[in-house]
C-alpha cells in the first residue's frame, strides 16, 4: 500500500470512528411519557437528574438509596473519579490527581446521587440543560444502567464518601475511570440506556453529550 492510500485509510477510519453512532431503541418515543430527564452541563462536566418520585418505586438498591437520602424533590445523578469527583477545593490545587485521574488507567469511581429541593433546570441557563422525555421503559433501562454501575454488598449499594454539610452521597462503582471511559462517557451510556442514539468517541465532551440530548429532543416523537 501506497504511503497516500495509507494516509487515507487513516483519515477514513479516523472519521468512522468519529462519526460512528450507537443506535438508540427503536421504537423510542411510541410509549407516553412517565417521567422527564434532565441533562445538565456545567461546561465541561455532565450529570443528569430525575424527580425523586421516579427513583424510589419499586425495589433495588437504587430505589433503597434514592429513599435514604435527605430530603429533595429532584436526584442529580453523576458518576466519576473516586477521588477528583468528590474533592471540592480549587482545581487548580489539584492539576496533578486530575493529570493521574485522566492518564492511569483503572481509578476507582463512584456514582453520586445528589438531592435538591427545586428543578435543576430552574437554576441553570437555557444552554447548559435539555429536558428529554422518557417512557416507564425507558425510565426502567436508565435506573438498571445506574444500578448495574453500583458496588453492591448483600445486596445493597455502599457508600463510599460524604461531603461535611454536603447532602451528596457517593456510592462505590464497579467501574473504572480514566481518559477511555470519562464522565462523559457515562452519562451518554445512561442516555444509550434509555434508547437516545448516541456518538462514543464525540462522548467525550459535555457538548457532545448534550448535541445527541438535544438531537433526540428534537425528533418528532410519537
């Protein structure tokens, strides 16, 4: 092969892998609505968020600790660095654990479910949420997503830090963090979860979390 026909393999498969998108259900859309997500970037970082109410039917060790947390009529939901993700002090104090949360590969995580008392959407401008609808069984894939990602012990998901004055809980994930799997990444595997198409590799920005958030918004929906 030719040094131009290898550069442009290269280029072709670089922009396979760029553009390749992981299908969503596809009958999303044809059950009625049961509950509202809510995807929230705070410019670099995403989470999401679900009423409470949505969180605690049922049974399972999702639904047992959306029930013991304080008191909030929303759930933020996140996921991240067992160590960066929780730590609050400046991030410019903290350049080298990001550099060794991004770099090493297999960092311990944990999944953060974090109550509020008032819609997150009221509290973040236009650009940085997207409100997208889900039905029960799209509701029901997204919360077996979140608790397939939980450290459980006798069946119960253990946390694994607090924050002093913080209502936040952090819960051991079985998951591993690090530049191949970000918090991005999961969020759009919740969104994947609950039938939204999604684009992997562009997954690795909140902007391209949120694009595929605001593409499934926008189509029409039965």
């Amino acid at each position: 092969m030719t040094r131009a026909l290898m550069i442009v393999a290269a280029v072709a498969a670089g922009a396979g892998c760029w553009t390749w998108t992981k299908p969503g259900a596809p009958d999303r859309g044809t059950e009625p609505p049961v509950a509202t997500l809510l995807v929230l970037d705070n410019g670099f970082h995403t989470d999401i968020a679900l009423p409470r109410a949505a969180l605690i039917e049922g049974t399972g060790p999702l639904a047992e600790a959306a029930r013991a947390l304080p008191p909030g009529d929303w759930v933020r939901i996140g996921w991240g660095d067992a160590v960066f993700y929780v730590d609050q002090t400046p991030i410019a104090d903290r350049i080298p654990d990001g550099a060794r949360a991004f770099f090493m590969p297999g960092n311990r995580s944990v999944v953060m479910l974090d109550p509020v008392q008032s819609d997150p959407a009221t509290s973040t401008g236009e650009e940085a949420h997207v409100a997208v609808p889900l039905s029960a069984s799209a509701l029901a894939s997204l919360r077996a997503r979140v608790e397939g990602a939980m450290f459980l012990k006798d069946g119960r998901a253990v946390i694994a830090a607090q924050r002093p004055g913080d209502d936040a809980r952090f819960y051991a994930s079985t998951e591993t963090f690090w530049v191949g799997h970000l918090c991005n990444h999961w969020t759009a595997g919740l969104l994947n979860a609950a039938g939204i198409p999604i684009q992997p590799v562009r997954a690795i920005t909140s902007g391209g979390v949120m694009k595929a958030a605001e593409l499934d918004f926008s189509a029409p929906h039965a």
